[in-house]
C-alpha cells in the first residue's frame, strides 16, 4: 500500500470516527466551538476599535490640554513668575488624575519647572528635537508597567515665553477595556451557557424519539411485529416513526397472510399426498381386482383351450374379453391423465371431458371456444393447469352445488387465456367457509398462479358460482417458440 493510500485510510477512519461520536456530543460540542468562536471575534473586534477610538479622543484631549496650558502660562511666563507657573500646574494636574507630567521649559529649551517628585527624569532632561520649528509636536511613549504615555508639546508664544510638555498616561484607556473584557467575558460565558444549554435540549428532543424509534426498529429486527415507535411531535422525526408504524402494520398484515397461505399450502399438500395415496390405492384395486382378474379368466380359459378341456369355446369369446380389458385399461389411463391432452390439446380434452361427464352425470353441461381446431397450441403447463381447473370447478360444481346446467367457456386472444366455468347451483359464501374446507378453491388458486396466471371466484348463496382464470400465454408461447 502506497503512502498516498495509506494517508486516505487514516483520514477515512478520522472521519468515520468523528461521524461517529453520538449526536448529543455533536450539537453540544458545535454550540460551544460557535458560541467561543463568536465570543473571541466579537472580543477582539470590539477591543480594537475601542482602543483605536479612545486613543484617537485621548490624543485630541493631550493636545488640547496642552494648548489651552499654553494660553494660561502666557502671562506668568513672560513675567517669569515661576511660582504662577507651579500654582497652575498643581490646579491642572489636580484636575486631571491622568497627566503624568508637565514640563515647562525657558526659549533655550532648558528646564524651567515641573510637575516630577525630585528630579526629571533622564528621558525628559534634555531638550527634545521636536522643540525647533515649527515647535509643535506629539508622540506617544511606552512608559513599562505605567503603560502608554501620550505627549503634546505646544510653544508658548511662538516660543519667544517658552515651551509646554504635557504628559498624559493612557491608564484610563486601560481600565476602560479591561472593564469590557470582563463584561464581554461575562456576557460569552452567560451565551455560551444558553447556547450548550438549549442545543442539549434541542439534541434530547432529536435523540429520545431516535433512540425510540431504534429500539423499535430492533424489535422488529427479531420479528416482533407488534413493536411500534412513539410519535412525540408532527416534525420530520414524527412523520418518519408514524411511517415506520405503517410499514410494521403492513409487515404484520403480511405476516398473518403469509402464515395464512402457510397453513393452507401445508393442508394442501397434505390433501394432495392424500389425494395420491387414494389413486394411487384406487389404480391398485382396478388393477387387481378387475384387469388382475379379467386377465386370470383369460389365461384359464386359453389354458382349458388348449387342452382341449372345452372345445365349444371359441376365439371370439377370447378377443371380446382383451377389448374389455383394452376398454379399462384406457380408462385408468384417462382417469391418471387425458392423452388426449398431449395429442390433441386442451380444446379437445375439455370438450371430450365436458361430453363424459355430462353423460355420467346426466346435467347438462355445455362447452364453447373461440378457439376452432387447428390454432396454435397453449404452452403444456398452461394447458395442463387449465384443464385441472375446469376439472376441480366442474367437480366441485357436481359434489356439492347440486347444478341443473352447467358453462364452460375458452377464450384465447393473442395476449391472454381465459377459462370460464359457471353453473347455477346453491352457490356458497367464500368468506364463511368452515377451516379445512375450500381445499379445491385454493389448488385452483396455486395451478393458476403456478403459470402466473388469476383466479377470481364469484359465488353468493343461492346464485350459483363462476370460477375465471386468466392466464397470460403471449410470453410463454414466444418461448416455447
């Protein structure tokens, strides 16, 4: 594995990994990393706009202080009453709790007096640069731990009376800010706090209903399809547990129907191994008893002919004996499955069935088609589910519907075989039909749906009974051909 396939690894476990971590965690979490990232930005904009406007209106004020300190120390100055020029420094540092300093200086630049305990400082004891023309000047000056100190420099009179230095300490400025970063601060913890607090809230009311839901889901996992989820709200969440009750509602329909064909199809077979045993029972009595014993008298009787033990009998007693047998015979055969079915096809099969049955049963029974002699056949299995269906119907008709007269109709059209049996019996109630009975309805129902085929059944009580199986036939006779 290459390291480029390698790194793609790694970073579709990180990915699955934080995908992972539950939505609680999730919602929390985004509310604290939006909440500290607008804190933090809000704080940090608003400090340094704040900063850069109080320092603008702090500049204005140092120059502004320092010239109106000029026009004061005009007259003093020029009289060189120094002790004037102290008392209206004393009056405007009082006034003013942030100058720093004030430093006057005679025309040459020298020290004249200041507001300093002790001595000026070395910074300060020299006369300035910016002192010559045009003698105006500002600067601001890092003072250490005393922070920053804005310094206004204004002449007075020109300079001919001398010069000004005022110093003004930015601690205000400082207090100002700290003061909002505390209440940013305080305000960021109090949102940070609603924010984690309601996205909690807003992340229980996602996962409880999830959570309800998925245990429902797990209960249907393991085919409890009595399970059904909780709807706690009309949202999308709602709507999706009420879709999952309908389709548990309509999984446990479907179980019960299925179970319900189960137990049919299960009586069914059980009919149909019995329904075998029988014929298979009913083949072994005829056999024995009537072509076992028909061909045992034949035999004796060729025997007894040849030994001459009765001359009178002739050959023609013989050959009538073999027909009968020949007769029998093919009627065992008939009864197992009609040859002419696989000769001649279900037209003829039925029309031949509808004739011997009519005749034993002495009901009139009539057959139509609009198929004539010489269409193209049906697929063998559609014939042969057919043709059992027109049996079972027919016999179902005879045995219990007690009918005068009897319909059955084949209709083929290039798509569809349709077969129609109606008679005018008692009819009876498909809904109301004791359990165990119906049997023939339902192996009517599977031959039919074997060759994917329907079959309605119509019947009330008193009105007689018509059994429709439509069967497709365009598809499977495009295979067989």
């Amino acid at each position: 594995m290459s390291r480029a396939d390698t790194q793609k690894e790694w970073a579709a476990r990180v990915a699955w990994a934080v995908l992972s971590v539950p939505i609680l965690v999730k919602m929390v979490g985004i509310g604290a990393v939006v909440a500290g990232c607008f804190g933090v930005i809000t704080s940090v904009r608003t400090r340094d706009t704040l900063r850069a406007s109080l320092n603008a209106d702090l500049t204005e004020r140092t120059i502004g202080e320092a010239e109106s300190l000029a026009d004061y120390l005009t007259r003093p100055l020029v009289v060189h009453d120094v002790v004037a020029v102290r008392q209206i420094l004393a009056k405007t540092t009082e006034r003013n709790t942030d100058i720093v300093y004030i430093v006057v200086r005679d025309p040459d630049g020298d020290v004249l007096t200041h507001t300093f305990v002790g001595s000026v400082p070395e910074a300060l004891r020299e006369p300035p640069a910016f002192l010559s023309f045009p003698a105006e000047a500002f600067r601001v000056m890092d003072a250490g731990e005393a922070g920053l100190v804005f310094e206004a420099s204004r002449p007075v009179m020109n300079g001919h009376a001398g010069y000004v230095q005022l110093g003004w300490s930015n601690r205000g400025i400082a207090e100002e800010l700290a003061t909002l970063r505390n209440t940013i601060l305080a305000s960021l913890a109090i949102c940070a706090a609603l924010g984690i607090g309601l996205a909690l809230l807003l992340s229980l009311a996602i996962t409880h209903p999830v959570r309800h839901l998925n245990d429902a889901v797990q209960q249907v996992r393991q085919h409890n399809l009595d399970a059904r989820a909780t709807v706690f709200a009309a949202d999308e969440i709602g709507s999706l547990a009420a879709a999952f009750n309908d389709m548990a509602e309509t999984l446990a329909q479907n179980d019960k129907t299925i179970m319900q064909k189960e137990k049919a199809r299960a009586a069914l077979v059980r009919r149909i191994i019995t329904a075998q045993e029988q014929e298979r029972k009913s083949i072994s009595r005829e056999l024995h008893d009537q072509i076992g014993q028909s061909l045992l008298a034949l035999l004796v009787d060729m025997k007894s002919q040849s030994s001459g033990a009765h001359p009178g009998e002739s050959a023609q007693g013989a050959q009538e004996r073999i027909e009968d047998l020949i007769e029998e015979v093919r009627q065992v055969s008939k009864g197992m499955h009609p040859s002419i079915l696989d000769d001649y096809g279900l037209d003829s099969a039925l029309r031949t069935y509808v004739k011997d049955t009519a005749a034993r049963h002495s009901v009139r029974i009539e057959y139509e088609t609009n198929c004539p002699d010489g269409c193209r056949r049906l697929p063998e299995a559609t014939e042969i589910a057919l043709y059992r269906i027109a049996q079972e119907a027919i016999s179902n008709a005879l045995r219990h519907a007690h009918p005068s007269h009897i319909s059955v109709i084949l209709l083929i059209d290039p798509e569809h075989a349709t077969l129609l049996v109606e008679d005018d019996g008692s009819g009876f109630c498909p809904d109301q039909m004791a359990p165990g009975r119906g049997m023939g309805l339902l192996s009517m129902n599977e031959r039919c749906s074997l060759v994917g085929g329907t079959l309605d059944i119509t019947s009330d009580t008193g009105d007689g009974a018509i059994v429709r199986a439509r069967v497709p036939v365009q598809r499977e006779m495009e295979n067989q051909a």
